[in-house]
C-alpha cells in the first residue's frame, strides 16, 4: 500500500480518536489490512473500511460519519436517525477507476484533501486564513473533552465488592428464609467537574474563538459538570451560552453575553471574583479548573499568585493553557505568568488543534503530569 495512503488513513484514525472514538491501533491495523483488499481510490470501501474496524458499537457510528465527512470534505454528517450518506470527496463527485483516465488523479485528490486536514493540525490558529480557521472550527466540534470520573459516596449494585448486608438479607427473605447468594455492592462514579477560564483580552483575540470553542465541545461532552467563564476586566459566566448544541450559535451567544472582548486583562481580580463568588461555594472544590491565558497582568501580579495558591487548594488539578509556550525559545517571563506557574500542575499550550486534543487528554485525565491531589 502506498504510503501517502497510510499517512492518510492513521491521520483520520487519530481524528477519530481525539473525537472520543475507538480508534486503537489494533483496529487501525484492521482498518488498513482491509484496505490492501479494497480499491482505495473508491470512497465508498474506504468508508466502510473504517467503519467496519473502527467502530465497536451502535453508538460509534453517528461520530464516525461526522469525522469522516469533516477529515475528507469538510461537509457535517446529517442528523442522527437518517441513513448516512455515501462518502463525498471534495473536487470529485465519482473517481474513475485505476484504469481509467484521471483515476490517479482522483487518489491524488483524496490523499490531498486528507493531507491538508492533518496539516492543519499542528498549525497555529493565529496564523490560519478565513477557511483555514472554518476548518479547525468543524474539528473542534468534533472533539470529546468529556471530564475524568470520580468516585461518589454512594454505592450501587455490583457482582463483586463491598458485601451488602441489607440487600443480602432481603435476597435471603424472598426466598422464604432460605440461604442465598451474597449480595454486593461498589461505590458509584461520577464526571468531576470542570471549570474553564478563558482570557478573551486583546493579547489572546486571535486565540479566543478556538478557546471558547473547545469550552463548547467541553460543555456538550460534560454536560452538567462543566462551567464556563471568560475573564478580562471582568469575570462572566458562559455556561448557559454554550450549552447550545450548534457551535456558531454558541459562539454568537457567547459573543453577546461578553462585555470585555479584546479588553485589558486583570486575571488576579477576576480569579479572586471566580473563587468569592462561586469558588469557594462549590464549583472549584476537588475540580479540575483549566485557565487559557497568556499570563499578560495589568493588575497585581502578587495578587494573582495568591489567588493561584488558594485555588490550588481547592481543586482537585490546575491546567494552564498559554498559546505562547509552543513558540520557540518561548519563557514564561510575564509577571502574571511567573506569579501563577509554581501553583499549576499541567502547563500546556492551546495554540493548534493537536494542542487542544492534548488539553482534551489532560482534562480527561489520559495525559496527566505533574502532581495532583482529591
């Protein structure tokens, strides 16, 4: 198999994966070995290829039709219920056989247009044209930044376990008084929840749009365990905003709800306003609490590193997504940055979509580093 062929379909498998799919390389090895059976320039065997090997269950499939329609066209999967569609490959409508005229091409236009989608990747958002940054959008939708679980103080049926006495003793008089099979029981899980502080001022405009939008792809994931916040000259709340299932009327929702677009920056405030108002109560207590920001502090930088220090005790693991860390030579020299790294545990970048399916991981508790406490 050619190897343009193979760079494409494992970057689709990744694609999958980050979306929450079961793409392991077990399956992507099944995936391709299919391949070698199937003419790869038809997209209707790559699909079904894919779909027969990647996906375990009923439930995989309306997010394996998502992901295949955003990775090879760039076009959205039809509402849930409806049949998929065939394939669609963009500037192709049928590619011609091997041994036509133009079948080369074709595969040269399904291994390009792949290529460009995993290119994009690793791009910077800051640097991406008006299409470029449409396309990123679609793939962040596709994203499941769904929170660790934890476990609950209450207790469910389970085969194996903590014995139940009570349920035992009820087995046992249901039978008459008879000697029955032992009961058990474990403890029930449950998300933890997930606190997200997006810097939306003017140092972090061309970082903003994709920041909230993960936020969104976080909030539909993590349902009611998400909270969403923008911060800048003033702290608001955005989880309702972004609980709309469409991204761009999410965005523009959000959009509305913030005062302070591409304002100033007085993160120490505005965490000390986050840990007074809805912090302390509840929100960031044994959270994952994640802060996209640069670190650029107008206020009080030693405020900002007490209130770092007090939200670190409070949360169960403090994330800290800079954009500029992927910058070569990059050092986190800013006052606020400096003031806020000894209280961090995961310090990342959020400046591609690799970055953000990283930041994803880490909220989900598959990429964790640094020290964390309950």
């Amino acid at each position: 198999m050619r190897r343009d062929v193979v760079e494409t379909m494992t970057g689709f498998a990744r694609t999958l994966r980050a979306a929450g799919g079961p793409a392991d390389p077990e399956r992507v090895q099944a995936m391709l070995a299919a391949l070698d059976h199937l003419d790869v320039l038809d997209p209707a065997d790559v699909y079904w290829a894919g779909r027969l090997t990647l996906c375990a269950d009923p439930g995989d499939l309306p997010r394996y039709d998502r992901c295949f329609a955003a990775y090879f066209s760039g076009a959205t999967a039809r509402p849930p219920g409806r049949p998929p569609p065939p394939p669609v490959v963009r500037h192709t409508a049928v590619p011609a056989a091997r041994d036509e005229p133009g079948g080369e091409d074709a595969g040269e236009t399904l291994a390009a247009t792949a290529s460009a989608a995993e290119v994009l990747r690793d791009r910077d958002v800051a640097r991406l044209g008006p299409d470029e940054r449409a396309e990123v959008a679609r793939l962040i939708a596709l994203l499941d930044a769904g929170a660790e679980r934890r476990r609950s103080r209450r207790f469910a049926p389970a085969p194996a376990g903590r014995l139940d006495p009570g349920a035992t003793v009820r087995e046992a008089l249901r039978r008459g008084g008879e000697p029955a099979l032992l009961r058990h029981r474990a403890h029930r899980t449950r998300p933890r929840r997930v606190v997200l502080i997006v810097d939306v001022s003017g140092s972090m405009s061309a970082y903003a749009d994709a920041l909230l939008r993960f936020a969104h792809a976080a909030a539909r994931s993590g349902g009611p365990s998400v909270e969403v916040f923008s911060a800048g000259t003033r702290l608001t709340r955005l989880t309702r905003e972004l609980r709309h299932r469409d991204a761009d009327a999410a965005m523009a929702a959000a959009s509305a709800a913030i005062p302070d677009w591409s304002g100033g920056t007085r993160l120490g405030a505005e965490l000390k306003e986050f840990l007074d108002r809805f912090g302390q109560r509840g929100l960031a207590r044994g959270a994952i609490v994640v802060i996209a920001s640069d670190g650029w502090e107008r206020g009080d930088a030693a405020l900002l590193g007490e209130q770092m220090a007090r939200l670190r005790r409070l949360a169960h693991r403090v994330v800290w997504a800079n954009p500029h860390k992927a910058r070569p030579g990059y050092a986190p020299l800013t006052a606020g940055m400096a003031a806020a790294l000894p209280h961090v545990d995961d310090f990342t970048s959020g400046h591609s979509l690799a970055a953000l399916e990283e930041l994803a991981r880490l909220v989900a508790g598959a990429a964790r580093r640094g020290r964390s406490h309950a």
